[in-house]
C-alpha cells in the first residue's frame, strides 16, 4: 500500500477516513435500494396505507439509492471557490496547503471543534493518533479494524 496516497485522497482533512464511510463504499446506496425493494416485495404499501404519501416515499428512495458514491472529501477540494465550497475544513486545509488538520499551528481549532461530523466520527482522535503513532500505523489498523480487503506492500 501507498500511504502517501492513502492520506493524499483517502483521509479526509478533518480526519475521517473514505474506506470506512457508509457513502464511499456505497453501503448508503444499498441500504436505501433494499428499503425500496422492500416497500414492493413485501407489499409494504397495504400496511402502511395512508399514513405517508408511499410514491413520494419510495421517490426519495430511489433518489437515494441512486445517487452518486462520495468520491472523498479531496477530490472535491479546490473545486469551487472558498465561499461556495459546502466545508469550511476542506478549503481552510486547501487553502493552507494540508492534506491533514493535524499539521496546522492551530489545531485542533474551533472550526473543527465544532462541526458535527468531526465530533460524531471521533475525527480529532483520528488526527491526534495519526500525529503520536504515525501515519502507517494509523491506517493499518484502520484497516485491520475495518477494511476486509488485505493491505498490499
């Protein structure tokens, strides 16, 4: 394995990684087309009855189960301009020329103190480990904790 690649497109600036999220592997596409199959295969329709408008429902399914895999946080960067871009961690780091947060004078900073995601995927753990154990180590047992596939040399 690439480890300079790996952090290049696959961990996140603010510290997720792209290998173990729901919308990168797809498993957000399969789960919302299996609720949609379900809602046929099941006649789930009859039960549900007027509860909720079920062609509306199984629409924002199936927009859902079709809609693109993330192609990770930094294919994105340096796409829009700094006003327009959705995350305001992404384009400080591209703006600062980081592939992580952890290598920024400020970190952990208020901008990513604050954002949800970060604190919900324990992304400032992440960068911390990444800064006391090293890159390498930090992505091997992200994959032995998490990727099925082995890692390569």
């Amino acid at each position: 394995m690439n480890y300079e690649l790996e952090k290049k497109y696959h961990i996140s600036y603010c510290g997720s990684y792209c290998h173990i999220c729901d919308w990168h592997t797809g498993k957000i596409r399969k789960t919302f087309q299996l609720a949609s199959d379900m809602i046929d295969n099941l006649a789930l329709k009859k039960q549900i009855g007027n509860k909720l408008d079920i062609e509306r429902f199984k629409e924002g399914l199936r927009n859902l189960a079709n809609s693109s895999i993330c192609p990770g946080c930094k294919a994105e960067a340096g796409v829009r301009k700094p006003d327009e871009d959705r995350c305001r961690i992404r384009q400080c780091c591209y703006n600062k020329n980081f592939d992580l947060c952890n290598e920024c004078s400020d970190f952990p900073c208020e901008t990513l103190k604050s954002n949800p995601g970060v604190i919900k995927f324990r992304c400032i753990e992440n960068l911390q480990e990444i800064k006391q154990k090293g890159l390498r180590e930090w992505i091997d047992r992200q994959w032995k904790n998490y990727v099925t596939e082995p890692i390569e040399q």
